[in-house]
C-alpha cells in the first residue's frame, strides 16, 4: 500500500471544505458482507446443494417454483444483508474519519450499513433501493413498505426452504405479490423518501459547488459506473478546487484530465481507512 497516497488523501480529508462519499459493494464486502465462500456457504448450504446456486447476488435472480420458497429464499438475503451487524466495523471506521466535516454519501448498496454504523440519514442517498423495503410488483403505486417484522418471522418460521403460505406478503392496494424495492427494470419505485434524498444531494453539490470538495470513491465496481464512478469524475473536472480520490482493491484508477488531483489506493478499503485513523491519533 502507497503510504505517499495514504498521506495525501488523509490530507484531503482533513481541508476539503465538503466530503462527498461514493460508495458501492467493494465497501459491504471489505466490512465482511460477502456474497460468496464460507458466509454464503453457511447460511445457505440447502439451497447451494439443490439448486447448485454460485452466491448471494445470483440466487436474487432464480426462478424459484413457488412464492413460499422464494420468500424462503429472499427472507434469508435480506436478513443476513440488512438486518445483521457487519462483522467488520469498517463503516464505524469511515464514520471516524468525516464526522466532524461537511459530508454526504451516494451509494448503490441496498444493505442499510451506513445508518446502522451512525451516519446522519438526512446526507444518505441510496440510488438503488433497500433491502428493508418492499414495493408492489406492478408496481400499481409509488410507495415502499418496511418488512422487518415480516422478514424476521419468514427467517424464523420457514422449513424445508419454504415460508408458511400466510406469510407472502401482498400489496395492500391491488393485492398482487411484493418484491424488493430494488433497481432492476424500470418497475422501481422511487416513493417520497428516494425523492427528498435525491433532492438533498443535488442542494448540497449546489451549495459547495466550486469549493474544495473531495469526491471519495469506495469499493465501485464496473455494474453501474454511471451513478459514482463517472458522476465523481466529471464534478472533478469541472472544479478546479475539487479532487477525487478512489480506494479500490484491484480497481483503483483515474483518468488522465485529473491525474493531478487524484488519489488512488489499491487495497482493501477496511485496512486503508484503519491506517489513516492511526495517523490522525498519532497527530493529536
């Protein structure tokens, strides 16, 4: 790990006026929120032996028989994901480094860890859903439902990789079956909360537009580079004040325009931010 670049983008933490934070899985993942190996493996060891499923992202797309053993399938998927502390407190680490300063945070992650870390939900935007959320398949309206109570009961009263029948859940207004309010076609519901979240991110670029801003990447692969990849890069162009920084293990690059005001760590995001932490205590 380049401790010159560990150096330089502790010193953009500290005098950026604004931290914007983009974050995708390579974040969940170096938290301990794996999709594969031992964790999938544990938790999912019945379905891997009948449907030969590869990983957690994989089996969110099987065609499964029956409602009750998708939900058997799904109630898991979100438990482990969304209702489950990280076994890592990688968030918590992140947290250290910009709670004192003017931050917001863009992320296509769905599993709800930077509130359960401590993050202030009024600078969170979640572009792509939530896995605590439920929407109409349809959908017939623009409204998401909290389904922890439900998931919790599907977790522990299924058998057999299936859900007691009673316990699909239906939408309330046309009565056909749930899904995730995820974005995977254009059925996603972008209800109120999406829309307030998206306007509070435009309003605090707006406000720190032209200012020393840090554009922080985090764990973004190639699925959806759209949304923080190439947004972060074209705001650094365009602001002769703003620098971005990606920290990616295996990923980590730039383009050339803004070289020059660009960090860029190869290595995992957990050890990254635990490095820069001890060299903000050791300056205290």
């Amino acid at each position: 790990m380049d401790t010159r670049q560990l150096q330089r983008l502790a010193h953009q933490i500290e005098t950026a006026d604004a931290v914007v934070i983009g974050a995708g899985s390579g974040l969940s993942a170096s938290a301990g929120l794996t999709y594969s190996g031992e964790r999938f493996e544990q938790h999912f060891s019945d379905f891997i032996e009948k449907y030969h499923i590869p990983d957690i992202y994989s089996g969110g797309f099987y065609p499964f028989d029956s409602l009750e053993e998708y939900w058997a399938w799904w109630s898991r998927h979100i438990y482990y994901n969304r209702y489950v502390d990280a076994p890592k407190p990688v968030y918590s680490s992140l947290l250290e480094l910009v709670t004192d300063k003017d931050y917001f945070v863009l992320t296509t992650n769905v599993d709800h860890q930077f509130q359960k870390a401590g993050f202030d939900k009024h600078r969170l935007f979640y572009t792509q859903g939530d896995y605590g959320l439920w929407q109409c398949m349809k959908p017939c309206h623009q409204q998401t439902y909290d389904n922890e109570e439900a998931v919790r009961r599907m977790v522990a009263e299924q058998k057999h990789m299936r859900v007691p029948k009673e316990l699909i859940p239906h939408c309330p207004v046309c009565g056909k079956p749930m899904t995730m309010n995820l974005r995977t076609d254009n059925t996603f519901v972008e209800d109120e909360g999406w829309h307030r979240a998206a306007e509070r991110y435009s309003e605090f670029l707006r406000r720190h537009d032209q200012l020393h801003v840090l554009f922080l990447e985090l764990g973004v692969g190639s699925n959806t580079p759209g949304i923080v990849k190439f947004s972060f890069r074209r705001m650094t162009a365009e602001n002769p004040k703003a620098v971005y920084a990606c920290v990616n293990l295996g990923e980590a690059c730039t383009l050339e325009e803004i070289a020059e005001r660009s960090v860029c760590i190869d290595g995992d995001i957990g050890e990254v931010l635990k490095k820069i932490n001890r060299s903000d205590d050791k300056n205290t």
